[in-house]
C-alpha cells in the first residue's frame, strides 16, 4: 500500500469517527421525507468564481462549443488553423494555453485535456461536447481548490450535464457557407430512472476559398437512478468523428501585395480527421450522519491523424515544411473520496478526502509530409503516465461573516517514454517520476450589506510532455502560484445585478516545455502575470438581463521579455430582453486588444471587436404534440476584417531566395447568418 493511499485512508477514518460522535442513533426509526426541490445559491469561494446557466449557453451561435467560453470573462477561444475541426486556442489570465496548457478542462468531473499529445500539452478539443446537452459550467480561476490538479493554473472548466429534458426536442439549422446543423435530444424515462440521449450533425465549408468541408458527429447518453434512497448513481458515454480540411495560417505579405484573397491557402492539403469515445461511472451516497461517499471512474479512447504546414519551403525548398501529426491513446482513472459535515467547537465546518488516480497510455508520431503523403519520420514513441493524488479539503466558519477554506494536493507521477524509431531524429527514451504538494487556502469575509469579500493563495501546476520530462536534467512539473483578492456585490439584492472586481497575480517557475510541431524542447524561463477583472451580470430591469466583463493582464518573463501572445486587455458585454410574446432577443460583442508577437515587443497583433445577434421566438400557437420555436443568428453583425489565430514567425514561400519574419494568421470569419427551426415534443 503507498503512502498516498495510508494518508487518504487515516484522514476518512478521522473524518467517519467525527461524524459518529454526533450521528443518530442507529436504533431510532428513520422517516422517509418525501423529495423536494430547493433551488439556493452555492456559496463561493473565490471573486471570480462563477456558474455560466444554460439559458446563456442556448443563445450562443451554433457550430463551436468552445464558443460558450466567452461568457468566461477574460476568457477568449479563437479558431487556430482556418477552419474547424481542431482544437481552439485558449487565451485567459495572461496565457496563450495555446490548446490548454494552462487552463483544466472537465465533463462531470472527467478530464478533457490531453498530456503528451502529438500536436501540444494539455491539448483540448471540445467538438465533442453537444452545447444543448450541458445545464450550466462551473468556472473556477487561479488553483484555490484541492480537488483539482494538472494543466489548472489560470483555471478549471467543468462542463456539468443535464440528467433528462422536459421536452424532446427536433432542430435543424441551415446558414451560409453551406453549414447545416441537425439534433436531436429527448428523455426516454423521467422519473426513478432519468435517461437523456442526444445526437449531433454539422457541416460547413467555412468562408475560405478552399473549402473547410468540415464533417462532425456526436452521439450523447446518460442513465441516472438512485438504487436505494440515499445515493445516485450516472452513466453516460459520449463519440465523436470529424475529418476536415484546412485553409492554415497565412503571411501577411502575400495578402497586404494582393497575392492571396485572405480567405484563401497556400497549401491546401491541411486538415486532418479525429475520433473521441468516453464513458464514465459518477455515484454518491449520503450517510446518515451527514457524510457523503463519493466514486467517478472513466474510460476513453482518442484518435488524430493532423496534416500541417506553417512555413513551405523554409527548411525544405523542394517538398516543402508539410509535417504530419498521429496521436492514438487510451486514458482510464477516477478518484474516490468521503465529504463530512459537521461541527467543530460550535462551528460548522465540512471536511473532505480524496483520492484521484489517471493513466494516460500514448502512441505518438510526427514527421513530414507532402500532400498528405508521409516523406519521413522525425519521432515515434509511445508514452505512459501515470499520475496519483491523494487531497484533503476543510471548511470551517467560526462567525457568521467569516469563512475559511483550505486543503492540499500531492501529486505524484511516474513517465515512462519507449522510443520506436532508432534512425529518427528526435529519440526520447527513459523513466522518470516526480512529485509535487500543492497547498491551497482562502478566506471569505461578509456579507456586508449584500457584500463579500475574498482573499485567496493557491498552488498548481501543469505537468510537461512525458518526452520532455524523461530528458536529462528536465523539470517535469511546472509549479504555479496564484494570489487573488476580490469583491462580489448585489446592491440591489435578489436576482438583480452583481458586480465582481478581482485583483489577481501568478507566478509560473521554469519549465521545460514540448514543442510538438518540432518534436523539440524548449526552456522558458520563470515568468509573472498579473492584472485586474470587473465583471456585471444579472438582471437591470424587468425583461432586461446583462452580462460584461473587462481584463487587463501584464505578463512578462522575469528578465523583463514579453510573453508573446499574452493578452492585455480583453472585453465582452451582452444584453439579453426578453420581448413579450416569447421573443428572445441577445446582442453581444467581443474585444481582443493587441498582444506583443515576439518577446521584444517590435511586432504586435492588432485589436479586434465583432458583435454578434440572437434571436429565439417561440411561436405560441401550442400544435396537438409540441411546440415550435425559430431562431436565427448573424456572426460579425458589422462584416469586420479581423485575425483569430496570429502569429510571428519565419516562413519562405517558393519564389523567395531566404525566409522572411513575418505575421502568419487565421482570418476571422465575415458576417454569417445562420437560421433553423426546432420542435420541441
């Protein structure tokens, strides 16, 4: 038995003999209370804590999930390689997590991010997730909390699904491009067995000349029932399969000199295709004492054939810089943990242990290719991790205006790399383990004439690429620490308006990090990031609820060099009315301020602002079997030119004699509309 094992067991022994000394006794007849819905805001622990609901979630432009994020405030996700089907890179608190690094992302719990992947850390694709599918998203910046561990620095997304629908419903939706979007949702059985399916069809061309033919579906299913009268028990499983085909990033010399059409490619071989298939197992059970035992277990397989090419004929003037990218993994873990409520000395307090396990079995290949036809291997390796952390959690309030949260995390990982390829390039190979206690605290003041204040200090960390950690003299886990003091007010009290103001800082040591479209390692030195929040969200007045957000970030290497990419001011605002007779009506904008390209700070991205509007009607005229509702939505209200993915770098085209530095980027889309209908039965 290991150590984290005997700790986790010691500490639920403490905490099952606190709950015995003030439980009932077992003689005494218990009564069946008959279930009743209490609908109570969840205390928070931190000012920028926030729940995202799903009636904001709904209104959101079909087509990307990950487009949700921007509810998130400081939270900007933009497509990365002309068109879709891969991952989305991620922008918060000062990172370019480029596809996760540095913000955890999870479904119920599950893990989404994947560590040593063939195109990045902590790569995360959120295709897979069905936005109807999800009733709200919890958010949770900085590392304050025990229970979770890799890839959370600048934050947790935990995507949280319903267990049924009221209504069935039957939706289709058409747009430019040639985007179509189909689903269908419903719950077989409502009552002690909650069942809920969902299933997906997209496709879309995109706006570029040469065509995204962008091919996605999702199939979705949830089983939860309570086996005796005190727990809960949920399966669900979700698949995906897309195959796309990429526009990639273009330089902006060939466009600025009339070359290119910004829409357009100059290698349109890019693209690639993906599979995702996740199960996982959630239950519960409430003591009676108060306690609650928890276990999650879950189960995936993946798949990623990606095609690339960023700088032509740089490093190869006949074939040309196309690299290819395989990624075939297995992931299976879970944790197991106890929760007490009680009292201590007249307190109430809760505590918490856990125990949280994750294997991550990989097969990875990247080398060059033209046309999509391999030309050679640059590494081939397959990659196991293994990652253990026991945690404990307490929570205590020794007055009514004063609460204390605190904990802390171990993790422990073993790498093991075995390299498959003796004439590659690049030929990673050895073991490693690594360990790392994170500890965690807040404190939670007020409320004072409907005011809280919050003080928060945690450790986390992302975990580097199993290649890179094996490597001779290589730190393996990058340690963060995360500062943060804020203020959250309702003034006008219930469902009105709260306004949020966080002042935040982050400190991020040296770290070794991977760079998968080389195959190489790169040391960056520590780092400090640290700005200030203000957000608003609620309801203003009657049918008129908005939600806004502004950022500033300073993020910088602690010799004084930029970090290139860091956001420095980013801004969101929506306003949401609802008009009488069922008409839904939601305008949105988002802000994206310039962001030095390269550490110097010669070469800046420019800013950008698009509005977005929705509309949804239900029409009220009830048909003998259902309800009809329309819908419609028009992306970049104001046509804008505007870049998402933008980048710095070296690339040569055929008819030039040396490579040239130059800013490399994705094109935003232009003004998109997008209409459809949907039945609800």
């Amino acid at each position: 038995m290991t150590r984290a094992m005997i700790f986790v067991l010691a500490l639920a022994f403490a905490l099952s003999s606190w709950g015995k000394a003030w439980a009932h006794d077992p003689d005494e007849p218990e009564l069946e209370v008959p279930e009743v819905s209490v609908r109570v805001e969840r205390p928070v622990a931190a000012s920028s804590q926030q729940f995202i609901p799903d009636n904001e979630i709904v209104l959101q432009p079909q087509g990307r999930p990950a487009q949700v994020l921007r509810l998130i405030p400081g939270f900007v996700a933009v497509e990365h390689s002309g068109g879709a089907g891969k991952a989305d890179q991620y922008f918060l608190r000062g990172f370019d997590a480029d596809h996760g690094t540095d913000v955890g992302f999870f479904l119920d719990g599950m893990p989404i991010n994947l560590r040593s992947h063939a195109h990045g850390q902590g790569y995360t694709d959120l295709n897979f997730i069905i936005p109807e599918t999800i009733e709200g998203i919890d958010v949770h910046k900085g590392a304050y909390l025990p229970e979770y561990g890799d890839f959370v620095t600048a934050g947790a997304v935990n995507f949280r699904t319903r267990d049924l629908v009221k209504e069935g419903v039957i939706q289709g939706t058409g747009g430019q491009f040639s985007t179509q979007r189909y689903l269908l949702m419903f719950s077989p059985t409502k009552e002690r067995v909650r069942t809920l399916f969902a299933a997906e069809g997209f496709y879309t061309n995109g706006p570029y000349l040469n065509d995204n033919q962008y091919h996605r579906a999702n199939v979705f299913g949830k089983v939860t029932t309570n086996v005796t009268g005190r727990d809960e028990l949920s399966l669900q499983a979700t698949f995906l399969q897309s195959r796309w085909d990429g526009s990639g990033e273009i330089p902006f010399r060939v466009v600025s000199t009339g070359l290119l059409d910004r829409f357009g490619s100059l290698n349109p071989y890019e693209g690639g295709n993906t599979l995702r298939t996740t199960g996982q197992l959630n239950y519960h059970y409430d003591t009676t004492s108060g306690g609650e035992l928890f276990a999650n277990g879950y189960g995936q397989y993946y798949r990623l054939d990606l095609f690339t090419d960023f700088t032509f004929f740089l490093n190869d003037p006949v074939n040309g810089d196309g690299f290819a990218q395989f990624d075939r993994r297995v992931i299976y873990g879970g944790d197991i943990g106890y929760k007490q409520r009680g009292t201590i000395l007249g307190m109430p307090a809760i505590g918490t242990v856990g125990f949280q396990t994750r294997v991550d079995d990989v097969h990875t290949m990247l080398g060059t290719q033209t046309l999509r036809v391999p030309t050679g291997t640059t590494i081939d390796s397959d990659t196991i991790t293994v990652s253990y952390a026991p945690f404990a959690k307490a929570e205590i309030q020794p007055l009514p205006w004063l609460r204390f949260a605190g904990g802390v995390r171990g993790e422990f990982f073993t790498f093991r790399v075995t390299n498959r390829c003796d004439t590659c390039a690049e030929r990673p190979e050895g073991r490693k383990g690594s360990g790392i206690v994170l500890p965690k605290m807040s404190m939670m003041l007020g409320p004072w004439t409907k005011t809280e204040f919050f003080v928060n200090y945690g450790e986390g960390f992302h975990g580097n690429d199993a290649r890179s950690a094996v490597a001779l003299g290589a730190s393996p886990l990058a340690r963060a620490r995360t500062y943060e003091i804020g203020i959250r007010s309702r003034p006008w009290g219930g469902e009105r308006l709260e306004l949020i103001a966080t002042a935040w800082r982050l400190d991020l040591e040296s770290e070794l990090v991977f760079v998968g479209d080389e195959g190489t390692t790169e040391i960056r030195g520590a780092s400090r990031r640290q700005g200030f929040e203000v957000a608003a969200r609620g309801r203003i007045w009657g049918p008129l609820y908005v939600n806004g957000s502004f950022t500033w970030t300073h993020a910088e290497f602690r010799n004084g060099d930029a970090i290139p990419l860091a956001p420095e001011y980013t801004a969101y605002g929506a306003a949401i009315l609802h008009w009488p007779e069922g008409l839904v009506s939601q305008l949105q904008v988002t802000y994206l301020g310039a962001r030095p390209l390269i550490e110097d700070r010669s070469i800046r991205s420019p800013s950008w602002i698009t509005f977005d509007l929705s509309q949804r009607y239900r029409i009220p005229v009830r048909l003998p079997h259902g309800r009809l509702e329309v819908f419609w939505f028009v992306q970049n209200l104001f046509n804008t030119e505007w870049e998402q993915a933008i980048f710095a770098f070296e690339s040569r085209l055929r008819s030039e004699p040396d490579g040239v530095l130059d800013i490399h980027f994705v094109p935003g889309n232009p003004r998109t509309f997008l209409g459809g209908m949907a039945w609800y039965f």
